[in-house]
C-alpha cells in the first residue's frame, strides 16, 4: 500500500498534482527526527529559504536514518506566506495540519525507491513510491519508557530525554545499576560500561549527555568537546543487564569484564581495559 493511495482515502480532495512532498533530512545543523521528538517540527518546517510550498497540500516526511526511510510527519495545507529577513532572508509559511491524517502521524513508516538529493519535490515525483512498511500501535515518541530491554537511544534522544528530565526515563534508569553498551555506528566499535552510582543507569548517561563521553579516555579521544558535532551524534546508548542499587562495585565490574569479553570490545572496541 502507498501512502499516497491512504492520503486520498484520508482526505478525498487530496491529489498528487496539489501537492508539495517536503522530506525533512539532516540539515548540517539539526536532524528533524530529533526535532520532531522534541515536539517543534511544525514551526521548524514553517521556516523556509525559497518558496517551497507553493501548492494547496505538503506531505511531510521525516528521515529516519537510512535514506530510503521515512516517517510520516503530516498532511498540512499551505495557507501563505510572509518574507521576512532576519536573520537572514526567508520566507515563514502558515502550515495548518489537516485533521482527517492525524490519526497515521507518527506511526506510519514508509519506504522509497528515491535517493536523489533534493528535498522539496512535485507530488507527482513520489505519487507512485512512498510503500508502507510498518504501522506503530502509538505515536513514535520517547517520552514513554519502552522497558529496559528496548532502550537503545541516539545521542540525540538522550540529549533530549536527559534535556527535558523526562520523568518515566529518569524514575527507570535511576532505580537500577547496570552495564549498557555505547555503540560508534559511524564504525561499529562498541564501549561497554557500568553504572555503579547512587543515581544508577541514569546518573552515568546524564554525564555523556553534558559532554558525549562521560569522562573516559578513549571516548573522550573519539567523542571529545573537540569532536564534530556528527561524530558525537553516531552514538547509540543500550542496555545490556540491570542490577539492582544494592550491588556492590565488585559485582558490576565481574559483569562488565564478562560483557567486554563477549562482545570482543577489548580487541576490536573501545574498551582500553
């Protein structure tokens, strides 16, 4: 099924031909699946460097990594515009979502056979592509903790979660000590660690949400102030076993020895012990 069939059945005035495709990608300044999360996509896409929007409906799609993935952010209509030039010239669009789509927002993930590099395209372009691939039971979002054997965060997602103090994230990770494993998905080398403190899982991942490496040497050699920006956000937080806040520091640092050994992070990770 393609969502351009679902968006006809949704809203029966909908055609491709009155319709603006906008797939919201990474940005050298922010990733609108993050932005998304945080619940601001609708004024971010209002902002425009050239007149983008300039048909009845847009079809909003967020990247979700690969770049044949996508999210489905919304059927808006585009009422006007106004030019404005600070900070610089742009063009701020009034979007109104329509709420017959509302219900598939955030739940519906697409798949597309275009790769090409612009982002704003003719209905017409994508009116056949855009094959449903999964539909969530509820709206994708990280403010519900999907249980400890579910986590696994972008350093993005954590920076907003640790950020926003989500309260069902922060009571979770702060009832539990642990081991959880970061992976550099820019290479695929994995760090494998514990959280022995008083604040557990929570208090360690607070630490590489403020500076992406928590202190450790080699994260901080790979993950440093100093490092891109993009080379912080190819990391991946995950949780491997939970223990609870009476284990001792011996007991976690047997699990963690037993997880290195495991997952080869030692040899072909970033562990230096």
């Amino acid at each position: 099924m393609r969502l351009f069939d679902l968006l006809k059945v949704w809203q029966p005035v909908f055609d491709a031909s009155k319709a603006k495709v906008h797939l919201a990608r990474y940005n050298g300044n922010e990733r609108p699946l993050d932005v998304y999360l945080e619940g601001k996509f609708d004024w971010w896409q209002r902002w425009q460097t050239k007149r983008n929007f300039q048909r009845e409906f847009v079809v909003s799609l967020v990247n979700t990594g690969s770049p044949t993935r996508w999210l489905f952010a919304g059927l808006f209509r585009s009422i006007d515009y106004v030019e404005e030039a600070d900070p610089k010239p742009h063009y701020f669009y009034t979007l109104e979502r329509v709420p017959s789509c509302e219900e598939w927002v955030g739940r519906l993930y697409l798949e597309s056979v275009y790769t090409g590099r612009p982002s704003y395209l003719r209905g017409e372009t994508l009116a056949n592509d855009l094959t449903v691939v999964e539909l969530l039971p509820e709206r994708l979002s990280i403010a519900g903790f999907p249980g400890f054997k579910a986590v696994n965060l972008t350093k993005a997602q954590l920076d907003i979660v640790v950020r926003n103090q989500s309260a069902a994230w922060s009571a979770a990770l702060s009832s539990v000590k642990g081991v959880y494993v970061i992976t550099d998905t820019a290479t695929g080398r994995l760090y494998v660690g514990k959280a022995s403190g008083a604040d557990g899982i929570w208090g360690r991942w607070c630490a590489y949400a403020a500076n992406g490496h928590g202190g450790n040497v080699a994260l901080r050699q790979e993950f440093g102030i100093e490092a891109p920006e993009e080379r912080r956000h190819a990391l991946r937080f995950a949780v491997l076993e939970i223990a609870d806040l009476s284990a001792t520091e011996a007991d976690l640092s047997e699990r963690e020895s037993h997880w290195k050994s495991v997952l080869l992070s030692r040899n072909h990770g970033l562990n230096r012990n």
